[in-house]
C-alpha cells in the first residue's frame, strides 16, 4: 500500500492486536496511550496565559503506578536553572582558537549566558496549579522542568485514568526553539509550551529535566482550543477543525466576528507525540499539494524581498515528497507545515519550526517527520537514531533532487573523521544530556549516526539497506524503536548477524583503519596481504586495477556476520573466506602476476568510515 490514511492504519493495528496475527510486523511491546484536550487563553500583552488539560491516560503496562510526571519545560527559561547553569558550565571548555565572531566555546552560541540576564517579565514559566481525578486533589511536587504527581490512588497495570490539570504559563523571550519575539521578529513560536506527561515504558519513567536536549512522548491524540486575539495567524501541527470560522486562507470564507476581540482556533492531531503551534499578526500561508502526499503548507512573516525564498520551500517540498516516500515510506497525517519561527529549525508532529527559508533545514526538518516523528526513538538515550538518520536522509534526498550521483555524505564522514581525532569522542550511547561537550553529542548524533547508515549499506549491500529502511518504516512507525529494534529489522532482511556492528560503531569509540600489505608471490600468483590497524573490525572489499584495465572486486566477509552481502556492482567479484576478527591481518591469492596489477584499492566507494584513508590504496609504479 502506498497510500494509507491515518485512521486506516490505526484500524489495522487495532485489527492486528485483536486476532493477534503472529507476524514479525508487529512487534509485542506495550505502549501508554494518552489524549488531550488542552483550552488556552493568551494574552498577547502580558505574554501570558492560562489553560486546562483534560488528560485521559492509559497504563498499558503490566505496572502499578504510583505517581505520573509531567515535563514543565519553560522553568528551564529561568536563572540559576539546571539549563543556565549547564551552559555556563559548557561555556568553560574551550574547543578551539576564536575565530571570526565564534568564541571558540563549547557552548550553544544562541544560549550561552542569557538566561541568567532574564528579568521576571522575560523569563519563561509553567505553574500547574491543580491535578484533579475524580474530583480528588493530587499532591504536587515540583522538581524545576519536572513536575510529579503523586496519586493519592495508584493506578493499575492496564487501567485508564482521566485528569483534569489547571496551568499558567508566561512565554519566555525568545532563547531555545520556543518562546516570544525571535530574531525574524516572530511573535509567538510555541513548542514544549504545555505540561506533557512523561513517557512511562518497559525502562521505567524517562524523567530528564530539560537542559536543552531531547524530547519523548507519549503516542496520542491531541484537541487543542487556543484562544487568541484576533489579529493573530495561528499555524500548528495539525489539523483546523473550524476553518470555516477562521477563514484566513485555511478556508474561503468570511470569519466568524471575534469575542471580546478575540478568536478560538480548534486545533486536532492524532498519533502523535507532541503539538507546536505559532502565532504572528503578519503571516502569510502559501499551500502545494503533493502527489499521493500531504497539503504542504508554508507560513512565514511577509516580507517582500523573502517572498521568492518561502516559495521556493514550498516548490522543493512538493518536488521532495515522491523522493522521500519511495525510499522512508508514506507520510501518513494529512498536511504537514512549515513555519517560521524559533532560532534555527526544529522538529515537531506535522510541523517545524525554522527560522528562514534554508533549503536544507526545510529538508532536514521534514525529514524529521519519519526519524522521532513517526519512529518516535527515545532521543534521549539514542539521539543518534533521530538526529543521525534524519542527517543521513537529508543528504541523500539532496543529492537526489540535485540530479547528483556518487558519494553524497563527504560531509558527513569529514564532521566524523574529525571527532574520531579531537580527543573529545564518547560513545554514542551516551545519554544525549551527559555528554561533556555539546561537540561530542553534535559529532556523534548527527555525523557518526549518519555514517553508521550509510556504513550499514556498506555492510549488507546498499540495495538491501534500502529495503531495511522501509522494514523499519513499517515495522516500527508509532512505536518506540531502541538500537537493537533497528538491528533486529536490519538482520532479518540481510539474513546476516550484525550485533557487532552496533556494539562498536554504537557503544564504544574504537575506530577503523585497515592498510594495504605486502604482495608476494605464492606458486606464481601474487598474494596479497590487508592489515587490520583499527581496533573495530569489518567486512573489506578490495578493488584490484591490473595494468589492461581490467579490475576484480575482492570481497572478504567478517566472520561475526555469519553471512555475506549480494554482488554490488557490474565488476567481477571473488568472495574469501571469512576474516576472524582477532586476526590482524588476512592474505589472499589472485590468479595473476605481481607484474599485472595496477593498484589495490581497500573500498573504493568511500562508505568505509576508515579513519586513515592515506594507506588504503596502492599504486604499483611500472
Ligand atoms: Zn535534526
């Protein structure tokens, strides 16, 4: 099925879940389940508002729970927050020489001090002031960006709950993704801007006060009321319930007079984990559709001389639809926005928000819709599986739209090579909050979960990589995959064990560089020799050019893979015997003379992520 709606699939894994199909495609994990129905009234001179949560919860856990936490993000907004002190902190390391504006520091350029300058008008808060179930207040205790619950009643495994939540919030000025009158003059980028339930699954409460990092959710729907004055262009991850009342271009008529000068927009999102919205007096909207995809929308501050930027987004969003669907799957929700806001670009459900029209990030973010929208990957402990895979995707439907062919990810590999050498690399399963540098999380996320992708096609054939991918898609999307999840999907497609794989790349900073040896001659063919300097082992191809031109493609499995990848190209191709990864070296024969070859070559493609390229190649002078 290439096209699917929403409540099609959702009908299918309640179908699949009630026969209890056997199918690998479903993998037997509860998940939570929540929905809320959240009414806010902002008040667009105070930066203030006020709101309820009507919360329904369902524990599908076999668990009791004894008390449920709620993110309250914008206490991070404050001085002397975890999130302050925690920049200041990484402000101390110095990374490098300064250089042309950039202060060398190891802290996020767009947070560094500031929040500890906040004054009480511009700092950010979220103050829940009641929980309520059954009519029965809850005790509260607040843990800065935490909040927890405590349930005067504990709820039991398989149970379902329906609280009602009292809140008020200020915006803060504008400092991390959300917040009040950004640089492009942005009134309101609303993102982490209400009290979310944490995730609760089979590892317990993933409670991590916000220090800037990640986000996990519960999967659920969302009705979202927000009351606002009525000169306001509202644009969020979802759907407009009451376009006819709002008109403004969700609909072609005469919006309904406002109340007490302001208007109500009725915002639904299901399935999902998470709802951003924004607001702006001078928005405008541009729509594309796209073909068998979503309405795209585009929402951005008109401004004449960036009026042709914002088009192009929308033109190149339409053109990447059928590029990304047919290699990460479908998008399943029914409109997908971007809009402008926040301080770079972030991902939400159904939306983003990006601070100008930047092709890429516009890509980027998107892409965002399948790595944590759709596989809604616990960022914390796996930024890599977001921030990684998304990296890698951008790179790939670029290169595409581009008309590009050959190696799309010299980037990617260069941003890797040179944390592998900076001295500051920590595994990549490091939680993504505890890293001690903001490089080393950046480095591993983003770069070194790209290549660990692009290496997979290395691993088990490009062709079978792609065919993963789609697995994963559908395996997983509304789910919450973890490394081994993604292994498992890669495994069985590839027929080949690759465990070892995500230990090293994942869980450990080994690196990899093998060499070209000695040749020499045995029975008078020549034997060649590849040495293993890199503590992480690998599958090598080796190309051998001979002085006609002809050239053999020398293929030597690792024996951890238990298996081989199919032929990749049209160059004729030996496989060897597998390599014992203890061995640090491995010879073979060829069925010609010293005299005949040309060069030697250790993976011609480039996907290898060996960190000393300069020994792989060897050029036999004549
Ligand atoms: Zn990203």
């Amino acid at each position: 099925m290439r096209k699917q709606t929403l409540r099609f699939s959702l009908l299918l894994l309640l179908v699949n879940q009630l026969i209890q199909i056997p199918a690998q495609a479903q993998p037997d994990r509860w998940q939570q389940k929540i929905r809320y129905q959240i009414n806010v009234n902002m008040d667009v001179t105070t930066n203030r508002f006020a709101g309820t949560e009507k919360i329904e919860y369902w524990n599908n856990s076999p668990d009791t729970l004894s008390r449920i936490f709620f993110h309250l993000y914008w206490n991070a907004f404050q001085p002397n927050s975890s999130m302050d002190v925690r920049s200041r902190e990484l402000g101390k390391t110095v990374l490098r020489e300064p250089s042309r504006g950039n202060d060398g520091l190891d802290w996020d350029a767009r947070v560094k001090d500031r929040i500890s300058k906040l004054s009480p008008d511009e700092i950010g808060y979220q103050r829940v002031k009641s929980v309520t179930i059954n009519g029965v207040k809850q005790s509260l205790k607040e843990h800065e960006t935490i909040l927890e619950v405590v349930l005067a009643k504990p709820m039991m495994p398989r149970t379902k709950i329906a609280m009602d939540v009292e809140f008020e919030a200020q915006v803060p000025v504008q400092i991390r993704r959300s917040g009040r009158d950004n640089a492009e003059g942005i009134r309101y980028s609303m993102s982490q801007w209400y009290p979310k339930v944490v995730e609760y699954d089979y590892q317990g409460w993933n409670a991590n006060p916000y220090i800037a990092r990640e986000f996990y959710g519960v999967w659920g729907d969302f009705d979202v009321n927000i009351t606002i004055d009525k000169d306001y262009f509202v644009a969020a991850g979802g759907d407009l319930l009451n376009a006819a009342d709002i008109g403004k271009g969700y609909a072609n008529t005469t919006p309904k007079p406002a109340t007490n000068g302001k208007l109500t927009w009725k915002w639904q999102a299901n399935n999902v984990h998470d709802f951003m919205w924004a607001a702006d007096t001078n928005y405008k909207m541009i729509t594309r559709t796209t073909a068998n995809g979503p309405l795209v929308r585009v929402v951005y501050k008109a401004v004449d001389s960036l009026e042709s930027r914002w088009q192009r987004v929308a033109d190149t969003a339409a053109f990447a639809y059928p590029i990304i669907a047919k290699t990460f799957g479908p998008y399943p929700y029914k409109t997908y926005t971007f809009i402008q806001g926040g301080d770079g670009g972030m991902e939400y459900p159904m939306a983003t928000l990006i601070k100008n029209a930047s092709i890429g990030t516009a890509i980027h973010e998107w892409m965002h819709s399948w790595y944590q929208m759709m596989m809604g990957t616990n960022e914390s402990l796996y930024p890599w599986m977001d921030e990684g895979f998304t990296d890698y995707a951008t790179s790939r439907v670029m290169a595409e739209m581009r008309g590009r062919t050959g190696f799309a990810y010299d980037g990617t590999y260069r941003s890797y090579f040179n944390l592998a050498k900076s001295g500051f690399e920590e595994p990549a399963s490091t939680h993504s909050d505890h890293y001690n540098t903001n490089f080393a999380y950046s480095a591993a996320s983003y770069s070194k979960g790209a290549v660990f992708m692009e290496q997979l096609g290395y691993i088990i054939g490009d062709k079978v990589r792609d065919e993963v991918l789609l697995d994963y898609y559908y395996q997983w999307r509304f789910k919450h995959p973890n490394p081994n999840d993604f292994i498992r999907v890669a495994e069985k497609r590839s027929g080949m064990e690759l465990d070892w794989y995500k230990e090293y790349w994942i869980n450990s900073t080994k690196t990899i560089d093998y060499a070209v040896g000695n040749i020499s001659t045995q029975n008078g063919k020549a034997l060649l020799s590849i040495k293993r300097l890199g503590k992480m082992p690998m599958p090598i191809d080796v190309l051998v050019t001979y002085k006609d031109g002809t050239q053999e493609m020398h293929y030597i499995p690792l024996n951890l893979m238990y298996g081989a990848k199919p032929t990749e190209s049209q160059i004729p191709r030996t496989t060897h015997e597998a390599w014992r990864w203890t061995h640090p070296e491995y010879q073979f024969p060829i069925q010609k003379n010293i005299q005949d070859i040309k060069s030697i070559e250790i993976d011609p493609s480039m996907r290898l992520a060996d960190v000393n390229r300069g020994n792989n190649r060897l050029v036999i002078p004549d």
